[in-house]
C-alpha cells in the first residue's frame, strides 16, 4: 500500500488552462423552456483599417396618439411595462441618452447587470433596445433565430415573442394585454 493519494480524474489538467476571452458572454439558464442562444458574433460595420460608416439616426419619437405598452417577463419574477421610455438596470440612473426616461432597477445576484444597463423606449408602437454601453451587454434572441449582441449606443427594434438579454437575465418580450394607453 502506497502512502501517495492519487487524485480523481480530470482533477488535476494535462494541459494549462486556455487563455480568458476579452470578454465573456454569458448564457442565461433561468427560463427553462427556451434553449440558451449561441454565442452572438457582432458583425464589423466596416472592413478593417476603413472608416466605420455613422449610425443611423434613432427614429424621432412620436408624442401623440396611442402607444402600445410592451412587457418583459423573466422567469425570476421581473415583470417590466414599457409605455414610453424606461432604463433598466442594478441602480439606474437617466444618462444623456436615457434623458426623462423612468429608472427600474433589477434585483441582480450574479451582478451581470450594470448599474445603468440598457434603455428600453416605445417608438411607432415598437419597442426599442439600446445598450448603454454595459459590462455584460444586451442581446436580443428572435424566436427560430440566432442571437443578436447590440451596438452599444444604437437603438434596435426588439420583435414580439423575443427574449432580451440583459447580461444574465433573460426576458420574454410580448405586447402587455389591454395596452390601450
């Protein structure tokens, strides 16, 4: 008998541990009934070495007339109404880009939401995602499709039946019911 303890496999690597990405992505887990969407690729706008084109502007914002609120649901008991303009985060606050928007703060344990993580706004009756350039970043994930990582700064239409990612947490996008605001 030999006084050496033999460590389990896979324990101990054969090889050193792969280098970290610059940044990690992470794959929520929390809502059981969708699949966890593939790692996004975000597509460059402009070859290298070349001049990246200016983004669009972000469509105006109509004051009058009905709007249809949006509501985004996740599995840990979040429930966000978005009538007019509201910045989601752990501790958000109204930046610049978030001007006269309503802050909801999200109850985070992991803390893969940023403090002011994105801005959510009904615009022409759709509703409208823009990374405020966070950590973890915002993903949207269209039923049937890939997953889309956002520009930060660039406003995106969100599509009914979505899931939105907001770092780790992960929403269900839909038209609230009675949106007759």
């Amino acid at each position: 008998m030999s006084d050496f303890i033999v460590p389990p496999p896979g324990l101990v690597p054969d090889a050193p541990a792969p280098a970290e990405p610059e940044r990690t992505v992470r794959v929520p887990d929390r809502i059981p009934a969708l699949r966890p969407p593939a790692p996004a690729t975000p597509v460059p706008s402009a070859p290298p070495g070349a001049a990246a084109p200016p983004p669009p502007p972000a469509p105006p914002i109509r004051p009058h007339g009905p709007r249809t609120a949006w509501r985004l649901r996740s599995d840990a008991g979040h429930d966000v109404t978005v009538r007019s303009r509201v910045v989601v985060g752990r501790d958000p606050r109204a930046t610049d880009a978030a001007a006269g928007a309503e802050p909801v703060a999200i109850d985070d344990p992991a803390r893969s939401l940023s403090k002011t993580h994105a801005l959510l706004e009904v615009v022409d009756d759709r509703l409208l995602a823009t990374d405020l350039a966070s950590t973890n970043g915002v993903r949207i994930w269209p039923e049937g499709e890939d997953a889309v990582e956002l520009e930060p700064g660039r406003p995106t239409s969100v599509p009914e039946g979505a899931v939105l990612l907001l770092g780790d947490v992960a929403f269900l996008v839909n038209r609230a019911p009675d949106a007759t605001v």
